[in-house]
C-alpha cells in the first residue's frame, strides 16, 4: 500500500505551480500566488521530509487544492502515488 511522504506532497506541491517559501525546514510553506493559496505545514516535532505525511495535513491539503478546483475530490493520495512513480521512472 503506498503511504506518501512528505517529499511525495511537496513534489507534488512544485509540480501544480506552488513555490517553496520555507523559512526553514521546520517550518514549510507553499504559496501559489496567482490563487491565493498558502498551504503551511509545522515540522516542529520531526523535520525529515522521509516520513508518512500525518492524515490531518493530507485532508487539509486535498480540502484546500479541491475547494480551488485544482484537483477532484478524493483523489490526492493517487495523485501522489503517480507522481512517484514518475519520479522513480526517472
């Protein structure tokens, strides 16, 4: 079963236009300007981008992206799936 990291979602985030404004790696942020989007995550308890993404900042970012029509409900988690699987292609 796949389970996205944290470096799946942020992939993911860079590849539908979101630019990294992090100030540091605890805490991350992605603003997508041109639709007045600003997704925040707190790395405060475990910085690494390598572990499981926490189901809370999966259902925000799905509520998020989906309410701005940029992806169909429910369908993040294949979303990233794919995205990984094109990176791994590579």
């Amino acid at each position: 079963m796949f389970e996205p990291l944290y470096d799946h979602l942020f992939s993911f985030l860079k590849s539908i236009d979101f630019e990294d404004n992090s100030p540091s790696d605890f805490e991350r942020v992605f603003a997508r300007k041109d639709m007045d989007i600003i997704l925040a995550f707190s790395m405060l308890d475990d910085a690494s981008t390598t572990r499981k993404v926490r189901s809370a900042d999966l259902l925000s970012t799905e509520t998020r992206l989906v309410h701005h029509g940029i992806i169909a409900a429910n369908s993040l988690t294949d979303l990233l799936r794919k995205k990984f699987a094109e990176e791994e292609a590579r």
